[in-house]
C-alpha cells in the first residue's frame, strides 16, 4: 500500500456528507415538487443536482467540516 493512498483515505473518512435523493422532480410535474427544487438549493452549504433517469432524481449532498 502507498503511504500516499492511505494519508488520502484517512483524510477522506474525516469528512462526513449527508445525502437527500428526491425521485419524480420532472414528472409528475407541479408547484410542490418546484418549491422543494427552490429551498433545497436555497439552503446554505448544500449542493444539489437533477438527473433526467426516469421521473427525474434530484441529488442533494450537505458536506460538512469545513467542505
């Protein structure tokens, strides 16, 4: 094992996120699902992205520590 390789997972496993999958954000399409779109991306630190797989996945991630 590279010394480097081991300092990167150490490092890595510091550093914890927290993730929020949302399904259906293109179909069915109506006010509440644009409301979630809008806070969800309004809220500090977190960083959010749709995917048009299916009826749409809305992939939110909080990193935490500094990230």
């Amino acid at each position: 094992m590279c010394t480097t390789t081991g300092s990167m997972r150490r490092e890595r496993s510091r550093v914890q996120s927290h993730r929020v999958v949302a399904d259906n954000m293109i179909r069915p399409a109506n006010t509440g699902v644009e409301a979630y779109a809008r806070a969800i991306r309004a809220k500090p630190g977190i960083s959010s992205v749709m995917l048009p797989v299916g009826s749409g996945l809305e992939i939110s991630r909080l990193a935490t520590q500094g990230e």
